[in-house]
C-alpha cells in the first residue's frame, strides 16, 4: 500500500541541518508515528512522503519557510530589567519555557545576551531560518482505523455511527 491521505504511517528518520548537526536520529533512527493529512506533521513532510511504500527510503530537503518559517528579527526583544527583573537569572544561550500565571499560556524563548541593564531574548522557534535536512524509510502503511479517523474528524461521524 502507497501513502495517501488517511493513512496511517510509521517512518524512521533522521533530521540534520546544513551544517550536519543533528537535529534527531544521531545515534539511531528516530520513530514517528501518524495518520496522513491531519496536520500531525509538517505539511511539506508529508507532501514528500505521499506515493511512497513499505520498505522505501528517500532523501529530501524542506526548505526553512516551509518548515519552522524564516528567522524574524521583529521577534528578538530586548527587556530591560526594570520591567522583567526575572531576566537577571536567565542563562544566555539557554531555551525557557514560561507560563503566563493569569492565563495559562506556555511560550518559549531564548536568551541571546544579558547586559548589565537587559537581557535580549529570542522568540522565533529554534529551528526558524534553517532547511531541514531528512532522511527517510518507511517502516509501514495500512488504511487508518475508523477509531483513528474518528478521534480525528469526530464531526464526520454521527451518534448512529458509533453504536
């Protein structure tokens, strides 16, 4: 069976950025798992995958806008500690997960710097600007279950359908 929309794939794969560092499956292959056209993955990903079968492997490149989006410089700020005194405690070069204690939001960022008066801060992913290298081998495919596709288009199903 080829990959198609509502499919369910497994793959293992490797990710490496142009410089050859590794983003994942350095020492061994990394494993996902997903039903095809629900936006479980990077789209570009699975417009590559499409067509291909069990046991096949492929090479590719998702290009940084099609991936994680391009690096926006609008989204590096810079917090004086006066207004962020959290800020004198932060690691430069470290990623941070924060939670907005009012609404429960999480967003991350990165320290770029610290000054003596502010500490510059990165909000775009960490993966923005960079082309994704893959490479690919398609471990299995088989229709999606109805449970599957159920869990994900439940409005597609009716009451009677699930009895």
């Amino acid at each position: 069976m080829e990959i198609q929309k509502d499919s369910s794939v497994v793959i293992e794969y490797r990710i490496q950025l142009a410089d050859g560092s590794f983003v994942k499956g350095e020492e061994e292959p990394a494993s996902l798992h997903f039903i095809v056209g629900y936006e479980q993955v990077l789209p570009a990903l699975e417009h590559q995958l499409l067509g291909l079968e069990p046991g096949q492997q492929r090479r590719f490149t998702i290009a940084a806008g099609e991936a994680f989006g391009e690096h926006h410089e609008s989204l590096v700020k810079t917090r004086p500690y006066a207004d962020f005194p959290d800020g004198r405690g932060l690691e430069s070069g470290r990623w941070v997960v924060a939670t907005n204690e009012r609404t429960g939001t999480q967003y991350g960022y990165r320290v770029m710097a610290k000054t003596a008066e502010a500490v510059v801060l990165d909000f775009n992913h960490p993966l923005a600007g960079k082309d994704l290298h893959y490479d690919v081998r398609v471990m299995s495919v088989r229709p999606a279950l109805r449970e599957e596709l159920e869990y994900l288009r439940p409005c597609d199903f009716t009451s009677e359908d699930r009895s």
